[in-house]
C-alpha cells in the first residue's frame, strides 16, 4: 500500500515564492515514486486544481501572516478525506499550528520542514512583537515532531529555536525541479534589458523588508553599463520607485526598473537572459534562496550577502558558484558587480559549476528520496508498541557522594532486580568511578544542573531506553532505598507513585503542606518527595518540554500530569534509619519562602487557566 503523505503549506503555485516552488516540485517527485502526496495550502480554489490540492480562502493579513478562518476545519476534513500516514507541515505557518488541536491530527506522526526561523527582526518591530504570541505554539510543534527537515548545517546551527531540538533535526538541503530543456518565451518589451545594458543583473523576490532591495539600487544607480531588473510585488514598491526616482542623476535613464510580478515562465525566460544574479537579503528570514538554484539551473553566476547563518552563503559556497558581499556594503556590491561585468571568463565557470553542482547536490529527486528514507524511519517507529521493558530502571541523582554511592548502589541490587543509573551532577571526587567500578550506567552532563534537571536526564534516558517502569532516588539519602520493594507493590496505583514519609515531616512542611493541599486540590502528605515511581505515561510527561521548564519537580509536574489525565497515587513509607534532611528548600526561611511563593503562583496560574 501506497505512503499517504499530506502536507501544510503556506501557498502554492501560481504564487511562486520559494516554499511554494519547492513544495510543487516535492510533491510532484513524490507521486512519480508513487507516494499518494496531497497538500492543504492557503489560497482561492481554482477550477483546474488536482484532486489532491486543497486551498483555503484567505480573509486578511495580519503581520506577514494569512488569517484562514476556515483551515481547521479544513484541516479536519484532509485528513478525513486522505487519512495521511505522515503530517508533513512546512513552517513558518501559523495555520499549520492548528495540527496540535485536532485528536485526528494529534495521532497522525508528524515531520516539520524548518524553511525559516521568524526572525526577532531589527527591522520590522511588529515582526518580532508578533513572534511572542506565536512562539509558545512553534515550540509544541516542534515538541510533538517525530522528526525536523532543517535545509542548510549554517541554519541549524544558527536557528534559536531549533536548538533544543537538534536531536530529532536531519539537513535535507532544498531541491528544485531540473528541466531540459528549459522554456524561453520571448520576454514582453517591458521585461527586456535596454540594449545597450552590457551587464544584464537580475534579482527576484517579494518587494519586502529582508530582501534589501534598497541596498542593489544604490550600488547599481550610477554604475556605466549596467542594468539591474528586479521581478515581484510587495509592499515596498511605492517606497522602492522612489528611491530610484531620487537616485537616478537628472536627466538620466535609471539604472534599475521594477518589473513586478512575473508568470513562472517569464521568470525562467529572465533568468535565462540574465548574466548575474543578485539575492540582497539583510535577515536570516531568508533561509535558504530557492531562487539562486534557479539561476544556477540556467547556469547563471551568484552575487550574495554573505548573511550570518543563513543558507544562502552556503549554497554558493558548496556550488562554487558566485560571490559573498558584506551586509548591506553599497561600496561592496559595486566592486563585485564591476569585478564580474569585465571578468566574462569568471561569470561563464560561476554557471558552469552551479550547473554541475544542481545536478549533484539540488535535484529536486535526491531530496525526495532523502525525505522518503525518513518517512519510513518516521511511521516505522511510530507503529512499533514502546518497548515493554519488563527490567526496572533505577535512577539515582548525585553530587559528590562517594562515601555513600557503593553502599546504595549495593542494597538497589540486593532488594530489587533492576538497572542502575547513576546521573552524576558534576562531582568532584570519586563519584562517578566508584559507580562506574560498582557497573552502573553513567550519565555526567556537562553543566551544573538543578535537582529536578538532574532527575528529568534520568527519566530521559529510561523512555528513550524503552523502561516501562522508572524509580527516581536522590543520593542525600532523604528517601529510603529500604523501601523500594513497597514502592513496587503499589505501582498499579497510579501512573506517578510518590512514596512519603510522614516521620520525617517537620511542623513547618506540615504547615506548608496544608496550603498547597488547599491551593491545588491534591491530597498529599509530602509535595517534595523525589522517591517516585513513574510509568510509561507519566514518564513521557515528565519528559515533555512543559516540564523541563519547571524550576522544581513536584507541584509544577504534578499539576502537568493531572492535566493530561494521569493518575497520581500516594504511599506512606516507614522511616528505616534516621538520616539528616539535607533538603535545599527548607534550609533557609529565604529558600522555604521562595518556593513557596513560586510554587503557588504556578498553583493559582493552573487554577485560573480552568476556569
């Protein structure tokens, strides 16, 4: 049976920006291999579309974004209609956010394709004030991604919010679609370059505020013998005509025109009759330049900003096929454009390598069959059941404890069959090689973290291990290994299992304890307990991204976990030696009183988030 694939798109062609090119040329190379790919995208539905191809009616723009009253709904109904083995969503995208509110949607594995960040732009204020309220939904996509396409290593490495990611992230360089031969429509008067033009520069893009169009029209005015064109509509035109108008010496023909939007053909036929192409852009907005394989299809040479993480840069670099100039550098665009505009011979092996490199590293089919290699790893993992790992894992926290470690280590394998864990904090003395000796799997992250941190990398490693049952002990000894076996009898109780001990609970926590049994609605002894057994569900809870933002693992976590529905039982524990309470919360009033101030503000926020 045929791969269902449906992605989520942005627009699709006739619009022709470079996400919209892309995805008609994937899409196209995955149905020639026989993967059934279909695509919901903004846009008015035309008569001639494919049965595959959904649009949706845009009502208005809001920052750069389309606002599609009805994409949930059609949303709901793709995935209906076409029942997708894989959700394939093309971000930036603030309607394929509404993938996280549909249960049909929800069960469906999910890849991200990573065209750009939503840069906190320096230019465009309302850009960066508007990624606050979009943000918080950007990072549960990516928490709930099975797996992140990123298009360049400079962009992956650069992207903010792909950094807590980088474990589930793959480059998948961009591919176009190669045509042989290409389509060369004679070109309107008005998209012809003056005769006696003897360099002929293109640029193409939507007239916005990354594309730094404002820096090729000073660098070109004024410049003998060359002519710049520059295809595409947008907002700046009206402010881009003057700027020419006003740059242009009086009496003189201006240097630089504004074509406007072009057909797809057209713009071929351009690229075709260019003799270098320009890409200006001044923000990592522009991740990748689609467009530059354009040229290089039409073997045509490169100027480009050399842009600090982006991919532009690199795909000229890899291609061997043009020049870097500084960011918005006037003086810089006019040495390079005169450098290529009296050197043919350069221009000519420019084309000549970018062809070559098209056919090696961009062909739209190489990409496909890269995609189509981690959709199988994608809905392979995802039909396998979670490994049911019948052994218990045992996860112990420490922090320079090497005169108790061998001891503890010994009675969890004297009590318990189960594997050891030792997430050593850093220590500095023997710590890690007497766990190390005793034959327990080590964990030493590289920075300082806090308790719950520590615990949390513990409960990392036993979900991505496949334990099904997980038992968190800290090595100050506040919770009694003794009773693991109890903790154990009790592990069908709830999907959490907290094991207390109300020995141990001075006047102070039963105070504090009375207030959070109040303000949360929970019926617990002991808050604060880190002797805890977690099952598979409430491990992948306590992994989420939600948690790992907690500052503190108990009230934060458990309020988490009652809102995904899960169980949390209580078990009261005999105290089997005296040990001394080394607890960091309680041993300041400053420190008792910060945590509870914090954990109750988190506790109101919860409550006031239901009602």
């Amino acid at each position: 049976m045929a791969l269902r694939v449906l992605h989520i798109g942005k627009f699709f062609p006739p619009y022709m920006g470079g996400m919209e090119v892309f995805l008609s040329d994937l899409i196209e190379a995955q149905r020639a291999q026989g993967i059934e790919a279909f695509a919901l995208v903004h846009g008015t539905p035309r008569q001639d579309d494919p049965h595959w191809l959904v649009r949706v009616p845009v009502q208005f723009n809001l920052v750069y974004a389309p606002i599609a009253l009805g994409f949930r709904s059609a949303l709901g109904n793709a995935i209906r209609a076409f029942q997708p083995d894989v959700l394939h969503l093309h971000l930036p995208n603030n309607s394929a956010l509404w993938a996280l509110t549909l249960p049909a949607a929800r069960k469906t594995p999910c890849v991200v394709h990573w065209h750009s960040d939503v840069v906190m732009s320096d230019i465009k204020w309302s850009v960066a004030l508007a990624y606050f309220l979009y943000r918080p939904f950007e990072y549960a996509v990516l928490d709930r991604a099975h797996m992140v396409f990123a298009t360049s290593p400079p962009y992956l490495e650069a992207s903010p919010p792909l950094r807590d990611w980088k474990e589930k992230c793959r480059v998948v360089p961009l591919g176009v679609k190669l045509q042989e031969p290409l389509p060369s429509p004679r070109l309107r008067a008005e998209l012809q370059w003056r005769s006696t033009a003897r360099l002929k520069l293109l640029s193409i893009g939507r007239l916005t505020y990354y594309k730094g169009f404002e820096t090729l029209v000073r660098a070109v005015q004024g410049m003998v013998g060359v002519e710049l064109l520059i295809a595409g509509g947008g907002e700046l035109h009206e402010s881009l005509e003057a700027l020419i108008t006003s740059t242009t010496p009086m009496g003189s023909v201006p240097a630089v025109r504004l074509l406007g939007s072009v057909r797809d053909d057209e713009k071929h036929a351009l690229l075709a009759g260019c003799d270098v192409f320009c890409l200006a852009s001044r923000e990592r907005t522009e991740a990748f330049g689609i467009v530059l394989l354009e040229a290089m299809m039409h073997m045509r040479p490169c100027i480009v900003t050399d842009l600090p993480g982006s991919g532009m840069p690199w795909v000229i670099a890899k291609a061997h096929a043009g020049l870097h100039v500084p960011i918005e550098d006037v003086d810089s665009w006019r040495s390079t454009i005169a450098r290529l505009q009296h050197d043919s011979k350069m221009r000519m092996q420019f084309g000549e390598n970018g062809h070559q490199a098209l056919l090696k590293y961009f062909d739209i089919t190489q990409c496909e069959r890269v995609i189509s290699q981690h959709y199988k790893h994608v809905t392979q993992s995802s039909r396998l059941t979670p490994r049911a790992n019948s052994r218990l894992l045992v996860v112990i926290s420490t922090r320079n404890h090497a005169a108790s470690i061998e001891h503890l280590m010994r009675r969890v394998r004297a009590l318990v069959e189960a594997d050891l864990l030792i997430v050593d904090n850093r220590s500095t003395d023997a710590t890690c090689h007497i766990a190390e000796t005793e034959g327990a799997k080590v964990l030493s992250p590289l920075l300082t973290m806090t308790s719950w941190g520590s615990l949390q990398t513990g409960l990392r490693y036993g979900l991505a291990q496949g334990y099904s049952t997980v038992i968190t002990i800290d090595a100050e000894s506040r919770y009694e290994v003794e009773e693991i076996k109890t903790l154990l009898n009790h592990r069908y109780e709830g999907d959490l299992v907290v094991g207390s001990f109300p020995a141990r609970i001075s006047w102070i926590r039963r105070l504090a304890w009375q207030w959070f049994r109040w303000i949360t609605g929970f019926a617990l002894r002991d808050f604060v307990s880190g002797f805890r057994l977690y099952n598979l569900r409430s491990l992948e809870a306590a992994t989420s991204t939600e948690a790992t933002l907690l500052d503190y693992q108990d009230i934060g976590t458990l309020l988490l976990l009652r809102r995904r529905g899960l169980r949390i039982a209580e078990v009261a524990l005999s105290m089997q030696t005296l040990k001394v309470d080394k607890s960091k919360i309680f041993q300041s009033w400053a420190n008792a009183v910060r945590y509870i101030a914090v954990s109750s503000l988190l506790s109101i926020a919860h409550w006031r988030s239901k009602s």
